[in-house]
C-alpha cells in the first residue's frame, strides 16, 4: 500500500496549526471555523517552547502577535432559536425487521431484525404516529422520513401507503417532504424501482465494494442473490436516475474489510449522487481505526486526483465538513438523535438511534405518545453534554456518537477515545484539502 505522510500539528489558545509532509502550513480557528495558510515564520511561532532568541526573531515575532490576535476573535454571537417542543422533522421507519441478508456486520441484531422478527409494520397503526409529529410543524418546514429494515423492499406495499399518506398531508400543511429509503439493492426489481421513482425517492445501496468484497461481507441467507445482481440492479435504477431525488451508494468498514481505497476505486466508477465510506460505529479496534484513516487519505488523494473538489464533494464525510467551513456553522451536535430525530420500529415503539430498536430500556415512546421524563437528557448540545469543549475539532465533529460512546464505554456522554481520535484525523484531512479546494494554486494568500 501507498504510504501516506503523517500530520504535525501545533496548538495554540483557539487555533491549531497542521501540514502533512512537505506541504505549506495551514491553521483552523476552532471557534470562527477559518481556515488560512500560514508563513514558514507563523508556523515556527506556533511551536511549543519558544525561547526567548526564536520569539524576538522579527518574523516570528510579528507572525506571533498576529496570531495571538487571530486566536482572541471569536465567531459572531447568534441568538438560540428557540425549538417548539419534541418538534421532529427526521424520522427513520422500520417498515420490516426481517432481512434476505446477513451481513458480518449487522447493527440490527446480526440478522436485520433487531432481536424482534416482525415480517411488516402496521400502516393503521403508522400514519396516526406520522400525523402526531406533522402536526408539530409549522407551514413551510422540511420533513425527512427514511424507509429502513431488514430489508424495506421486502414491504413495499407499506412504503407506497405511507408515501402516498405523507405526500398528501405535505401537500395539504405545506410542508417541503424528503422521502429517502435504505436497501440492500438486492429487491430493486422493475416494479420496486417504479415505487421508487413515482415518488421520487433519495435511494442509498448499501454495497461494500468489489464482488469479491461483498459477497463475503454481505452475505446471503439463501443462494438466490450475489454482488453480480445487485450490480444489474443498480444498473437499471440508474435507467432511471432522472426520475430519482438521487441516488448513493454506502460502505461499512470494520475488522471484515479494511480496504476502502480499494472499495473507493470500485464505487466511484458509478455515476452516483454521492458515496459513503464509514467505518463501524460498534467497532473500537484502535489499529483498525488507524488502518481506516490511512485508507482515507489514499481515498482523499485519489479522489483529488479524479476531479479535485467535485469529487471530493461527492464523498459524504468532505461535502459536510466542507459545508460547513462554507457557512460557518458550528455543529454541536453529531446527529439529532433525541431532539429533532427519532427512530420508529416495526412495532412502532419510539427510540433515538436505529441502533437503539428492539431495547427497551432505550424507548421514549411509542405510537404518538412520547415519554418526555425520557427525552429529557437529550435535549442538551452533544459538545456540552460529551465535555468536549477542550477538543479543537468540536465543532466539526458535534459531540461524538452516542451509540459509539455506550458500545465503548457502557455510557453515552463518556466519550469512546478511538472515535475521538479517528474523528481528529478525519477532520484534518479534510481541512487540509479544503485548503487546497479553496486558495491559489492550492494554497493561497496569508493570513498571517
């Protein structure tokens, strides 16, 4: 494998400095989220244990106090905005917790039911649940429902009733809907994809990489499906991908399968929306969290290589940390699980993370009634809650994942140090290629 340059970094009140090999120097303010290039002078004023010599040093000395005074500015203060109450705008539905796979992996149980076989969700019981939320929103808001499993396309008889419902009710209060569905690509007959397209659905494949790649890490409960199908499949869903909102296509990696440049290379070649390249949230393998990180800096390269930002931009991780250097806005929490997020199992019980489905002790309600005494903690910012506030990379990160956290340390707000540290390697890499997207020649004017 290609060897990959390490990162040095330098640390200093709000801003940390970092370059990978012999590339110029950039600096990230932790709080305002700029990033600029740095001189050779601002990079050696940022180093630990400056004597007395180096600091009086005119240009180490000027690139110091400018950097000082970089450090003391802070992002504009923006007023909270208050949240109307249990306002949930993203919902994840378990139309089925029955799967036709058994991936090596699987969150779900292991199998796709969550420990709770349930062949199909009950629709009567379903859309007086989704009327309950929608009608917590106001007239001109967005509403997300995601149509997962198992296999959701084993029940599409219950995506197409609720689709219908909630087309008509966004309609009808005005609200801009967003249906999204996630499958294993192995159902995506002529008639499932006419489903999909009628209404115009967001379609993730979950495809792990190359035949050889997925057919063991995926793998089948009968011999009725292999890598070569889903590929015929997906090749007929892209006939129809202007009848799409998009179409993605999403890997997981972990212990069973670290090659992700390799899985990159494979999917990349598809005309495709966008990819996701995670790694297992239930894994805490320091050397396979390094392994991934190095594997995605040989991505970040190969993608620059093939297209530069709009590439880069199609690999979900970059396109949101991307975003969010481009707006400015600070993300203090990793995902909106408890608080404008719920999950709906196919029992129609209530909890915050899909993750969570078929446990008890981890519902906060079920039909329309929600369990507010179990809300509650979960109200507060993710970065206040996780104590991340001495992490410079909190406002890319929002906190950590909850899930993560409990599988690693029994607890949701103890934080689980692998991701921590994978998720700081993450965000420099993408920093660094947000500077070369965004100044001259790669690097641009000084900051400092």
């Amino acid at each position: 494998m290609q060897k990959t340059a390490m990162f040095q970094t330098r640390v200093k009140n709000n801003l940390i400095g970092f370059r990978q090999g012999s590339e110029k120097p950039l600096a990230f303010h932790c709080d305002t989220l700029d990033v600029a290039e740095l001189s050779e002078d601002s990079w050696q004023a940022l180093a630990e244990g400056l004597g007395p010599k180096e600091i009086q040093t005119p240009g180490v000395s000027k690139a110091l106090a400018e950097l000082l005074s970089w450090a003391d500015t802070s992002a504009p203060s923006v007023p909270a905005k208050p949240r109307a109450r249990h306002k949930i705008d993203t919902l994840t539905v378990n139309v089925t917790q029955i799967c036709n796979l058994a991936c090596t992996y699987c969150a779900a149980g292991g199998d796709g039911t969550y420990g709770d076989p349930t062949t199909k969700i009950s629709v009567d019981k379903t859309l007086p649940q989704l009327s309950f939320f929608l009608g917590k929103l106001d007239p001109g808001d967005k509403f997300t429902l995601t149509f997962l499993g198992g296999e959701p396309l084993l029940y599409p008889e219950g995506i197409e009733l609720i689709s219908k419902y909630l087309e008509q009710e966004a309609k009808q209060k005005n609200i801009t809907l967003r249906l999204r569905i996630v499958t294993n690509g192995t159902l995506l007959n002529q008639k499932n994809i006419e489903l999909l397209t009628r209404f115009k659905m967001h379609v993730v494949i979950s495809l792990d990489g190359p035949p050889e790649i997925n057919d063991a890490i995926r793998k089948t409960k009968s011999s009725n499906f292999n890598t070569a199908s889903i590929l015929k499949n997906l090749e007929s869903l892209m006939a129809r991908k202007n009848e799409l909102a998009s179409i993605s296509l999403a890997a997981v990696f972990g212990s069973g399968n670290l090659e992700v440049l390799k899985c990159y290379e494979f999917l990349s070649s598809f005309p495709v929306d966008s990819l996701s390249l995670c790694f297992d949230h239930s894994s805490h393998d320091s050397s396979d969290s390094q392994k991934f990180f190095q594997e995605m800096q040989l991505v970040a390269e190969s993608a620059w290589s093939k297209g530069q930002e709009s590439e880069l931009r199609r690999i979900e991780y970059f396109d949101k940390v991307f975003m969010v250097l481009d707006q400015k806005i600070r993300i203090t929490n990793f995902c909106g699980s408890g608080k404008n997020f719920l999950m709906v199992d196919a029992k129609n019980t209530l909890t915050t993370c899909p993750w969570q489905a078929g446990k008890p002790e981890e519902s906060v309600g079920h039909g329309p009634t929600l369990f507010e005494d179990r809300l509650a903690p979960y109200q507060e910012d993710l970065v206040s809650k996780n104590n991340c506030h001495s992490c410079w990379a909190k406002y890319l990160c929002g906190g950590g994942c909850m899930y993560s956290n409990q599988q690693a340390t029994g607890s949701k707000h103890i934080k689980d140090a692998v991701f921590c540290e994978r998720q700081r390697g993450l965000s420099l890499l993408a920093l660094s290629y947000y500077g070369k997207c965004n100044f001259e020649d790669g690097y641009g004017v000084e900051e400092n």
